[in-house]
C-alpha cells in the first residue's frame, strides 16, 4: 500500500504557479492537504508548502512555527521536506531553514537536500533546466516531484556500531563546547567509534572557488588543489563516518572561521561522494543568546546544501559565557543525557 503524503499548506497566499507546482508533485501520489496543524502528526511522510507574498511573509506560516515550537514531540517519528515559493529573490531559502530546524526540534527528522525554494524569476533553476534540457518552470516541477518521493522514501541508515566524526577549532583549556562534547564522549564512546579532529589555526587553508572542472578533476582523485588537513585528514574521516557531529561555539552569530572552511573545502569530495547516508549533528554553545542562527547554519550548510540527512533533535543549544560554566548549568546533565540517547537511538 502507497503512503499517504501529509501536505502543509499554510496560509492563504498562494500564485498561480505554486498550486500548478505543487498539483505537479502530488501527482499520482496519495495525499492529504492541512492549512494548520492543531494535533501532532507522528510517525508521517509531510510536506511543508510555504507560499509567500511580496514581502516575503506568510502570516499561517508563523502560526505554524508557533504550534512547532510549543509542542515538543508533535513530529515524532516524521520526515519532512520543505518547498518555499516567493515572488522575489529573497526569503525563501532564510524561511526553509528557520522551518527545518523548528521541525527538527519538534521530532521530524529531513533528508538530504530537503528544501526546493522558487525565486520570483526562477533563475535558481538554471543548472537544473540544463541538465534535464528542459525549461525553468519544468526544472521547479520536477524537483518538487522529486522531493516528494524522497520524503515518501527516505529511511535513515542503521549500523550496529556506528562512527562519529567530531570536528572542532577550539582549545580544551577554555572550551563550553568541548566540555560539554567531553561529557557526550563519554556516555557514546562504548557505543561508538569516535573520530576527533581538531582544526585550529594554521592548519586549514579556506576554499578560493576553484573551477569546477577544477574542483572535479580534485574531487575525483579524493582531494582537493589546497591540500592539508582536509585531504589527509578530514576527507577520509568523511567518507569513513556514518555521521557528523560539530562542536560550534557561537562566534559574533556564526559558524567560526575554520568550521566553516573545512565545509567550504567539503566541495571537492561532495561532487564524487554522496553524503546523503551520513547525518549530522551539532553542539552549539553561545555566550549570550543566538544559538538558533548557527544551528540554521549547520541546517543550511551541511543538510541542505552538502546532502546529510538530518535526524530529529539534531542540536543541542546551550548558553554558558564564563570558562567551564556549561557543564555546571541547571539540568545540564539530563539534557545531555537525552541528547547521546538520541544519537544512539537516530544511528543503531
């Protein structure tokens, strides 16, 4: 028996476009159209279709987020994927990721590449409607066919004894993030072979956007033109590992410096290695408060972009700004319990 395809629609801002879009994906597939969700939808395939206006809103769209951020576990057991369609070049792709990591964090666990988002003019589409030699709005329909058979699809990969890749560029003397990572380490390492690979400075050269050809020609040998750590280190431990975990102290609202050029660098090896096997996860630790703005990142850089799949509860989000402080904060103990149980319970 075919399953059943939960589709949410928020709002009531809709073009012309979108409905024929979206008629397109749904085609021969069974499935059941919401505007809002008012009860937990476990254990469903769901489609998240989020139309927006010219400036770039749709007010359903927050009652949505609202309902997901109030109700822990309301997704459990769901994959989702995620089409957005704007009217303009902007929003679509920053409404996507604020929509998986909220969904995420509510249970729902999302394949590689989960987000298909039409711009005003469609120009993202270009390299798709070449590949297939078809036209813009085709190229659009058929993504949006495809991520819906990958959501009705996707099971995520169970190992007996899985591996976990820890990339990091902080100092254990004075580290939140590595503290708390230490912690983890130690409720997982009986479970798990662990891989850390610390990135500091000096040892990292930043992608300088070499050709594609270029890139490929690298790729294809398992390497890349710069070299270092990436390629004698990084690449193997990658291919090796059966998920990712990243330590990311909260710099200034971002990713840091060398975190985000070993993903950068990760582009020579995606091209002739899918990673759509490999999940991720992520210890984020901010100062003051913005965590969520480098968990969208990890949401965008590395499930989006890179292909890994993204398991339910993907990030732990902790603040602690003074020097050994996170692994004093209140019930700190029992979210990190529930955090490695949870990695165990997405990989075995």
């Amino acid at each position: 028996m075919t399953q059943r395809l939960t589709v949410v629609c928020p709002g009531d801002t809709a073009s012309k476009r979108y409905a024929l879009t979206l008629e397109h994906a749904l085609r021969g597939r069974p499935a059941q159209i919401m505007t809002k969700i008012t009860t937990p939808l476990q254990n469903q395939p769901i489609l998240f279709a989020v139309p927006l206006d010219e400036s770039g809103v749709n007010h359903g769209y927050y009652d949505l987020l609202a309902y997901l951020r109030t109700h822990p576990g309301c997704l459990d057991g769901s994959v989702g994927g995620v089409l957005v369609d704007g009217p303009g070049d902007l929003y679509t792709k920053a409404v996507g990721r604020e929509l998986v990591l909220s969904a995420s964090r509510a249970g729902c666990a999302f394949p590689g590449r989960p987000l298909v988002e039409a711009t005003g003019d469609l120009r993202n589409f270009t390299v798709q409607a070449k590949n297939a030699n078809c036209s813009l709005e085709n190229a659009y329909c058929l993504a949006a066919a495809d991520l819906a058979e990958r959501v009705l699809s996707f099971a995520p990969p169970k190992r007996r004894r899985p591996r976990l890749l820890v990339l990091h560029a902080s100092s254990h003397k004075t580290s939140n993030t590595l503290a708390l990572w230490s912690r983890c380490r130690e409720r997982l390492e009986t479970a798990c072979d662990i891989t850390e690979i610390g990135l500091r400075n000096g040892t990292l050269e930043d992608c300088a956007g070499c050709p594609y050809t270029m890139c490929l020609h690298y790729g294809e040998k398992g390497g890349c033109f710069y070299g270092g750590v990436m390629v004698q280190e990084v690449y193997p431990a990658i291919r090796e590992a059966d998920a990712v975990v990243l330590l990311c102290p909260n710099y200034n609202d971002a990713l840091s410096a060398n975190l985000t050029a070993a993903i950068n660098r990760l582009t020579a090896l995606y091209r002739t290695t899918p990673f759509t096997d490999k999940a991720v996860f992520a210890i984020v630790v901010s100062g003051y408060s913005g965590g969520d703005i480098v968990a969208r990142q990890v949401v965008s850089a590395l499930n989006m972009n890179k292909g890994f799949w993204l398991p339910p509860e993907f990030c732990l989000l902790e603040t602690a700004n003074d020097a050994g402080t996170a692994v004093t904060l209140p019930g700190i103990e029992e979210r990190l319990d529930r955090f490695t149980e949870n990695i165990l319970r997405q990989l075995k």
